[in-house]
C-alpha cells in the first residue's frame, strides 16, 4: 500500500494541529479549504512529524514566560 494511502497525515498551521490520521488527498483537500479561509502557515506533515511539532511548542515558553534551565 502506498503511503499516501495510509492514514498518517497531519494539517498544522500557525494555531497548531488541525487535523491528523488522514490519507493525503483529505489533507490536500484540508490544506487547500483552510487556504481559502486566509488560515497562514499550512502544512501537510506525518502524523508522527505533527506529534513532535506539538511536544515542542508545549515545551515553549509563551510570551512574558522565562525559557526552561536545562541541564547539562
């Protein structure tokens, strides 16, 4: 089966996850309907990529908030 078959896809955008375990061609379509609405920032990413994006943008620290210390 061809990946782009598989549902596996995620749409972000700038707000984030809009949508994930899909086949391409419904987050093609997805991207394209949010592009009509003016959303900014539109990807097509895995579903594993769009995890890896969310667990980051938690981790950050949001505006007036100080960075986590790491540690060495």
């Amino acid at each position: 089966m061809s990946e782009l078959r598989e549902h596996r896809w995620s749409v972000i955008s700038e707000r984030g996850g809009e949508a994930s375990a899909l086949v391409y061609e419904e987050a093609a379509r997805l991207r394209r309907q949010l592009a009509d609405e003016k959303l900014s920032g539109l990807c097509i990413v895995t579903d594993e990529a769009a995890g890896r994006l969310q667990t980051q943008r938690e981790s950050e620290p949001t505006p007036g908030q100080s960075a986590p210390v790491l540690s060495r």
